[in-house]
C-alpha cells in the first residue's frame, strides 16, 4: 500500500502559537480533503516557530502550547500529523515532534542532540532526549528525528536499530551560502549507511537575522534524490512512499526537483525573504532608505523593492556640499526605474546650523572625521523622522566590510532598524549588482554606480581606498580573520603584508563596540555579526 505523505515547508512566525496553530489545523484540513493524503510532517518547533530563544523561558508559552495541542489532536481525524512544539515533562523542558492521528496522541519524540554553535543556543533550554521513537503507521515502519540529529550519527543508527523503514526529520535549519548541498551530502551518507528512505522536512521565512531557505526533499535508501521543494518560498511537497519487496526498505517514487540556487541567486533570495518578513512581521507599512547614488544603497533598494513592492518603498536623496552630481542623477535614475517614491532633501542646511552651534566647542581645533560624521548624523536624523512619522523601516546600507574595520557612523549612516546587506562583503555587493541587473527586462541599477569608484562623499575627492586597501584585499583578510578565525600570522603566511593584516585586524578588534549598536542584518556567511560572532568590546586580547 503506498503511503502519500505531505511535507509542509511553511512560513512561521515566532511566539504566536494560535496563528502557527490554525497553520497547522488549515494545512491538515486541505490535505484531508485532497484525500490523497495519509501524513502530514511540518518543521521543527512548528507551534512556537523557530528559535523561540527566552520566550521558551515564559511559562504562559508552554501553556499556549499545551492548549493548541488540544486542538491539533482533535483535527487529526482522519490523518496524521507530524510537527514540533516544547514540552516540558518532570521540570525539563523537552524539544518534541509528535505523532499525532485520528484524534489521539500516537508517539512523542525527545531531539537527541542539542546544538550549541553558531547560531543555535538550545542547550540554554532543553534537555536532551535518550531514546529513539519507531512507530507503525497504516504498514510502514516510521522513524522520527529532529534536525541535528540527523548531522550526528548515532540517533539514526538508533532508530535503524529499533526497526525504522523509513526516516522523518522535521527540521529548522537557517541559511548560509553553500548550505543546501551540504544537508543533502549529509544525507546521502545517512541513508547508505543505515539503509533508511529520508524525508527532510525544512522551515521557510526570515526571523530576525536568520533566513531559514526551505529546500525541503527527500533521499532513497541509496542515497539518490528524489524529490526537492523550492527554495526561499511555501511549498506542499507530496511524497509517494512504496512499500518494497518483502525484507526491502520503501522507496520514494521520484518527482519535481526544484534546482538548488547559483550562488548570487541564493544570497540575494535570502536578502529578499529576510527583508520582506522582517519588514512585515513586524507590522510596518514598508520601508524607507538613504539612496546616496553609490553602489550599497543601489543594491539595497533593489533587495527592498524586490522584497516589499515599489510602493512600499521610499527613497530620500540627501546630497551635502561635497556630493557629486552624478550621485543625485545616479539615484534618481535608479528610483525612476524602479518606480518608488523619491525626494531630495540637501543636508545642507542641517550641517551649516550644527557648525554654527559648535563653533565655540570646536575653536582651534582643525578639520577632521568629526566634520564627516557630523553629516552622516544629519541624514540619520532625517530618515529616522520620515520612519517614525510614516511607520516605515528604515534600512541602512552599509556592507560587512565596511561594519568590520568601523567604516561607518554610529547614529549616522549605522541609524535604522534593520541591516539588509550587514553580512555582504563589499566583493559580493558588486556581483549581487551584476546579478540583479541580469534578470531584466532592463538594469535597475546604473552602470555608472557600480563602475565609479565608491566613495562616502564626506570630504572633497574622497574615495574608500584613501581610508581602507583594495577591497578585494580587504575581504580576503576580514574572511580569514572573522569567519575562519585564522590567525595574523597564519593570515601572514598566506601571503598577505604583516602591516596590512595587523591593521585590518586591529580595526575589526577596536570596532566591536560600533556593531555591538548596529541594527540586525541577514545572515548569508557562516560568521555573521551579531548572535553568530561574540567577542567582548571591553577586552586587553
């Protein structure tokens, strides 16, 4: 008898276990009604979304959750439903997938391994479980598991071992660049190894600075793909699940094979997804931004337009005396080919009342980065007003190389409430540009912006490269010493110049307390700032 089993890759929203609940209760209701479907198997942590971080610390959260079981249960008539939740059990608090069927509770499972890396905290909550969970269901011998689980070996042998035919891992597994083909490798080897089917059943949707991409699919027992959902996007995937010959595993008949993305085509969906549901479930009417005619704001109106809509989108130009006008027209040319909504409002007059009110404090004293940042500050007060007035997110523009070495303005051009290309390396913001304009019908991003050489325009003649090295260069370091934590005279070794590498380095050391104060941003590395890398501001290191 073959067994249908529907893997809902669902979009979630963290905290609020009554709208997750009817998901869940909707989703199961369409599927009974396809009447094509035995099994419906939704993400880790389904009712409370993924991470719940200290909410699970709220014992009205674990109350919610037990009420909406309640409901669940009673929707399972006539199917079953597989999804995650917190239980706590004996004062520990247990990370669980249940069973669920026909109105009643069939089996519960514990997650074995708890990660504790990166950007998972989940030994802070849970308690591990011991035991692997088998059940038969309507003939076939399945085996539950929660997502790392599956990345360490020993809870599929366990659960090979206790009889399991088939394997179900229900997970929330969050984006980097690179990621996908790394679960599926994972995979082939788990189900050649222990001569189990896989379902893999991944979320889908932006929390906070995580992306989670979706991609949810499914392996045979030799390891060879069969089917594979999209990515950065809802999606009901059907899974025909045969039985076998006698003392055989089951084997999943083929079907659809979303293709995994190219690597710009990735990072910039997960940008997309990330801005749109931080945008929206957070309940703001859209977003505005800084558009300076330089390649960073360029690329971040495009992610913005992409994510929310032109007319969600406002664009503010705000020039100041050392502007040039190939700026203004750069981004104006940009905000009419996308269609949003632009003003110009000069910083002018704004800086030269500053001046004036700073001149006795600042008497004798020359020129320097203050005059600079005195600018970057004014447009932050001027786009943090039009946000607050209109109920709009302001999104800064600045890139993570830029947020490594302190290259920007604390409650300047650092102002806003959400960073979409905070984890981008200036190298990667000009090939998201190329990639952008590719998709047509014609390039929304200026060729000129991305040829000129970037500048902040805070100074006569000003360029980057007067203040940082080629950023080609500079990357090259900040990947090094950030995301694979080498050391300067590894850096050294590699053929980088030893002055070059201790000043980088001792940028990005000094400038912790700038990110410390930064806005959230999308995660597309595998060492972001923020809850994946934490070092101390205060350190003699």
């Amino acid at each position: 008898m073959t067994l249908r089993i529907l893997i809902a890759q669902v979009n979630l929203l963290v905290g609020d276990v009554a709208a997750n609940r009817d998901r869940v209760i909707q989703v199961a209701r369409e599927a009974r009604e396809r009447q094509d479907v035995d099994l419906v198997v939704f993400p880790e942590l389904t009712l409370t979304g993924y991470p719940p971080e200290d909410l699970l610390l709220r014992p009205e959260l674990i109350e919610r959750v037990a009420a909406a079981l309640e409901a669940i249960r009673a929707a399972s008539q006539g199917i079953g439903l597989v999804l995650g939740y917190p239980k706590r059990d004996l004062g520990s608090l247990f990370n669980v997938a249940g069973l669920f069927q026909d109105g009643r509770l069939v089996a519960e499972y514990a997650k074995q391994m708890l990660p504790n890396y990166s950007v998972f905290d989940e030994k802070r909550y849970f308690q591990p479980g011991h035991a692997p969970c088998v059940i038969d269901f309507r003939g076939t011998r399945l085996g539950i598991s929660i997502c790392e689980d599956i990345w360490e070996e020993g809870p599929t042998r366990l659960a090979a071992a206790a009889g399991a035919r088939l394997l179900i891992n229900l997970n929330a597994s969050p984006y980097h660049a690179g990621k996908a083909p790394e679960r599926e490798e994972l995979l082939v080897r788990r189900a050649q190894e222990h001569q189990l089917p896989i379902l893999y059943a991944n979320l889908v949707g932006g929390q906070d600075e995580l992306v989670f991409d979706g991609g949810s699919f499914v392996v045979d027992v030799q390891g060879q793909l069969t089917q594979r959902a999209p990515f950065f996007a809802e999606a009901m995937l059907l899974v025909e699940v045969d039985p076998g010959p006698a003392g055989q595993a089951p084997c999943p008949r083929p079907g659809a094979i979303a293709p995994i993305p190219a690597a710009e085509e990735g990072v910039y969906g997960a940008l997309v997804l990330g801005v749109r549901d931080y945008v929206r479930k957070n309940g703001f009417r859209g977003a505005v931004l800084g558009l300076s005619g330089g390649i960073d704001s360029a690329l971040t109106l495009a992610i913005a337009v992409d994510a929310l809509g032109a007319d969600q989108v406002e664009a503010v130009l705000m020039p100041s005396r050392y502007t040039a006008d190939m700026s203004v027209e750069d981004a104006r040319e940009q905000a009419l080919t996308q269609g949003v909504v632009h003003r110009l409002v000069p910083i002018e007059p704004a800086f030269r009342a500053f001046l004036e009110m700073l001149a006795g404090e600042f008497a004798g004293c020359d020129l320097d980065v203050t005059e600079e940042n005195i600018q970057a500050r004014c447009r932050g007060i001027i786009l943090m007003a039009i946000s607050n007035k209109k109920g709009k997110m302001l999104l800064t523009t600045g890139n993570k190389s830029e947020v490594a070495v302190g290259y920007a303005t604390l409650y300047g051009d650092m102002a806003g409430g959400f960073a979409p290309i905070k984890d981008v390396p200036k190298t990667l913001v000009y090939r998201l540009a190329a990639y952008r304009n590719s998709l047509g019908p014609a390039p929304v991003i200026p060729r000129r912006v991305i040829e000129r050489p970037p500048s902040a325009e805070l100074r006569p003649n000003q360029t980057d490269q007067d203040s940082l090295p080629d950023y080609e260069i500079l990357d090259a370091i900040l990947k090094r010493y950030i995301e694979d934590d080498e050391s300067v005279a590894a850096i050294v070794a590699a053929g980088f110049a030893e002055e070059l590498v201790r000043r980088v380095t001792r940028l990005v050391d000094r400038n912790e307390y700038k990110r410390r104060q930064a806005p959230p941003g999308v995660r597309i590395t595998t060492r972001a700032f923020g809850r994946d890398r934490r070092y101390p501001i205060t350190s003699g290191f």
